[in-house]
C-alpha cells in the first residue's frame, strides 16, 4: 500500500513494560528513545490525568528521531466534565483549563511533530445537538490541530454526525472495544483524509472493572486480520492512517503493535 500507515501503542512508560519490551538496565527517561527504534508514532496519554507542562513537551520532542509523531490525548476536563443537573447543561463551554493547555501542545509544534489531538468522550456522553455543537466549537479552539474524536456511545453513529464531521474535518475514531449493548460498532470509518484506529479490548467480563483489567487483553491473528481486510479495503478513502494499541497491560500493545506492522 502506498498510504501512510503510523502504528505505535497509547503511552509508552510503563513499568510492567520493562523485561517484556524494554530492557531492564534502560532508565525511564531513555524508554522514549528505545520505543521510537521500533515505532514512528505514540499516544502521549499522561495529558488526560493532568495539564501538560510546556517543558515536558517540548523535552520530548527534542528526544526523538526526526519524522516520529505523537497525538496527544486532550485533558478530562474537555470530555469528563463534571456538573450538576441543577447547574447549565454539560458541554456547553470549554473549561477555564483551555489555554492553558493549548500553550503546552503548541509548544511542540516547532518540532512538527504533533498535528493531531485526541479527545476521548465517556460512554454517558450520549449524541445530541448540543454535544455535537460542543464538539465543533472543541475544533474550532484547536484550529490548527487536526482533532479525532473518540466515542464510547454507539448513539453517535448516525448520517448527521458524519455529515458535520466531514464538513469540518474532524476524524470519527474507530475502535476495537467489546460486544457491548450500548459501544461503539467494529466498524471503520473514515470522515477525512485522515483514519485512527484504537484496539482497547475484546473481553466482556473485564471492561467495568477498572482500566487495568479493562485494557489486559492479547488480540489473536484472526482478530487484527479482521482489521487488515477493513483498511485495505478502504484505502481510497484516506491519505493517512493511524493506529494505536491501548491494551498496555504486561506489554501486550506492543506485542500486537508490532504483529500490525508485519501485515502492511
């Protein structure tokens, strides 16, 4: 294939890493550094939990080869926002938190290395005009980002949905998450030029039981093969492609990280 497909794992320093993929004398600032020998892309997902530091940023765009790429994963308060029902509706204005954090990911756009964020909604965040107007006004204070939205709600698969992200050019993410009445479909889509693909997991029984359990799944040949026939399938209708493992739990994102490549 000719498109550009950038395949890497959702984070990158983890500690029960060390032995399965790292070696165990590598200090953690060298974990970057040892992960870009093998991968040209990563989730930086600590931005979630916390408002990134400018220096940080910046520190680990100077400490990778040239052409590497992160997306950065938007801070809770822009898709976790916490309200009372007493209050204004949820959604409806970005957090106070918003400059704060646009000043730290600009700081690595001097690099050229990061172009996309990614904002990840719970699966309470249900579709409704006013969340999908958050959503565009969210794009629209990201302007010179491109921003891929992740959904844990199947309710957003609809035409209308798809019809303004295309318009403004906001990537719909697909996912590889469990049969679950509710979740999102197996399926990919595709709203721009661009794709993002993220494997979670497959098992049932583990995914409201906390994010370690959630994510401890090793996906089989037969599972990531499904995936392969979807995206070459579709490879008219994207320039660019990324996929990304966040099933981090003993390695195992990079396992099949490194199991996707070999297929393209």
């Amino acid at each position: 294939m000719d498109k550009k497909i950038l395949i890497g794992t959702s984070g990158w320093s983890y500690d029960d890493w060390v032995g399965n993929f790292y070696p165990s004398h590598l200090k953690r600032n060298e974990f970057l550094l040892y992960y870009s020998q093998y991968f040209n892309v990563v989730e930086i997902n600590f931005t979630y939990y916390s408002l990134p530091n400018k220096y940080v940023l910046r520190s680990l765009a100077r400490n990778v080869p040239f052409g590497f790429e992160f997306t950065v994963k938007l801070h809770s308060s822009f898709t976790h926002q916490v309200y009372s029902e007493s209050l204004l509706p949820p959604y409806t204005e970005l957090p106070k938190e918003s400059y704060e954090f646009l000043n730290a990911i600009d700081s690595m756009r001097s690099f050229g290395s990061v172009n996309v964020l990614l904002g990840q909604f719970p699966q309470s965040f249900a579709y409704s005009k006013s969340n999908l107007d958050y959503i565009v006004k969210l794009k629209n204070f990201f302007k010179d980002y491109v921003l891929a939205i992740e959904f844990r709600n199947n309710t957003w698969v609809r035409d209308e949905v798809f019809k303004v992200f295309e318009e403004e050019g906001i990537t719909f993410v697909s996912v590889d998450e469990p049969d679950i009445r509710g979740l999102m479909p197996r399926e990919f889509f595709v709203t721009n030029r661009m794709g993002y693909i993220r494997f979670h997991s497959r098992d049932a029984t583990k995914w409201y039981k906390g994010e370690k359990l959630r994510y401890d799944y090793l996906y089989s040949e037969g599972e990531l093969l499904e995936w392969v026939d979807k995206i070459k399938s579709s490879c008219d209708r994207f320039d660019k492609l990324y996929v990304f493992f966040n099933n981090c739990h003993n390695g195992q994102a990079v396992t099949n990280a490194l199991q996707f490549k070999n297929y393209f």
